[in-house]
C-alpha cells in the first residue's frame, strides 16, 4: 500500500500539468461530440456528451488545484467544489439555474441507474 508523502513543487507541477492535459482534452473531445449530436438532431446524446464535458471541465479544476477528483456525477456538487476551491472559478463556470442542471444530469442519473456505463 502506498504512503502518503510530501511531492516536490517540481513534481505537483508535472502532475498537474499530466492531469490538465488529459482531462481538459478529453472535455473538449465531449465538446465535439455534443455538437456532433446537435447537427444530427440528437438533442439527448447532445446533453449526455455536453454533461460528461462539464464533469471532466471540473474534474480538470479540482485536480489541478487540489491532485483530487471528487467521486460523483453530480454538476451542482462539482461546481459548488470548484467555487470553494479557488473562488476565480465562478466566472469560469457560472451557477446555472437548477432546471439546467437537472436537464444535464437527467442523462448520467439513467445511466449509472440502468447500470449502461
């Protein structure tokens, strides 16, 4: 079992710079997605794709700023972290209203409750 320790300014830069990279690039692939989703009309694979880039967009703040990534799906949680990781992050991810966040995690609720991920 691994122990914790004490990382180098050095090393948590190199780790938050990996943890950027990949999380922020695998957003913007959800980005695409979504708009591919749009094009085709299919607006119900479009919220899933744009709710699963909004998750990794704070994942991707929440690593960067703290090395942790919260377990859980839900947007108004992740963004209520973000807030109080670093408060510069209101303007990055503004709150929206509960109606948008319920019509973004309608989709991630069916499928972890459907057991299809």
């Amino acid at each position: 079992m691994a122990v914790p320790g004490s990382l180098t300014q050095k090393a948590c830069k190199k780790m938050e710079i990996r943890d950027y990279d990949e999380w922020f690039d695998s957003a913007n692939s959800f980005v695409i997605d979504c708009v591919h989703c749009m094009d085709r009309e299919d607006y119900k694979k479009a919220a899933f794709e744009l709710h699963q880039a909004t998750e990794y967009y704070y994942s991707c703040s929440s690593l960067v700023l703290t090395q942790y990534k919260p377990y859980t799906h839900n947007l108004q949680q992740l963004g209520s972290m973000a807030v109080h990781q670093n408060e510069v992050l209101i303007d990055v991810f503004p709150q929206l209203n509960a109606v948008v966040f319920n019509y973004l995690n309608k989709p991630m609720l069916k499928h972890v409750l459907l057991g299809t991920l």
